[in-house]
C-alpha cells in the first residue's frame, strides 16, 4: 500500500518560515521525482517545486529564491523549506510522487497559513 504522509503545515506570520515534509512509504522513493503542489481556495491546484531522482530541482517562478526543496533518499521523504512566507503562500500543500514507469501518487495534503 503506498503512502504519502505530509506534515508540518500551520499558521504562520508574513515574513516568517516553515519546513513541511512527506514521507513516502509503498514505493522505491528513490527512483521517483517528488514535487509539492499547493491549491489555495477557489483557485486550481499549482506546481510549486519538484526535485528528480538525480537532485535537480524545479520551482514556480513565485516562490523562487524564496523556498527550497530536497529529498533524503534513506528516510524516504522530501522537504519544502519556505522562508520569508506571503499571505498568497496560504494553501493546502500536496506532495506529489510520479515516475514514468508507474502510477502518480498524491498525498492528503497540509496546511498552510500566513496570516498576522
């Protein structure tokens, strides 16, 4: 049965930082690339970054120079770390596996707020 687990969403202040993660179990996590996406409220579901296999990384033109995304192959997870948050930040954050040879798997999704 495969898993994606996000965690470490929450509420956060305008300029602030926040580290989310997803753990992936069912898979070979190795051999997939990972992205997260966010989906705000009324708006259709974005890419925000992805990381393949290799390491290379992608990110949306909006949160460049601003969130970083990296993986740990051995603990099966891979990480956004989001710094200096905006209130147009605040969506459900999904994690994403896809690997060409296999079926997308999407996590349940975390939550994330900037607000004062």
């Amino acid at each position: 049965q495969v898993q994606l687990v996000e965690s470490g969403g929450g509420l956060v202040q305008p300029g602030g930082s926040l580290n989310v993660s997803c753990v992936a179990s069912g898979i070979i996590f190795s051999i997939y690339t990972m992205g997260w996406y966010r989906q705000a409220p009324g708006k259709q579901r974005e890419l925000v970054a992805t990381i393949t296999s290799g390491g290379s990384a992608n990110y949306a033109d909006s949160v460049k120079g601003r969130f970083t995304i990296s993986r740990d192959n051995t603990k099966n997870t891979v990480y956004l770390q989001m710094n200096s948050l905006k209130p147009e930040d605040t969506a459900v954050y999904y994690c994403k596996a896809a690997q060409p040879l296999f079926r997308t798997y999407w996590g349940q999704g975390t939550q994330v707020t900037v607000s004062s």
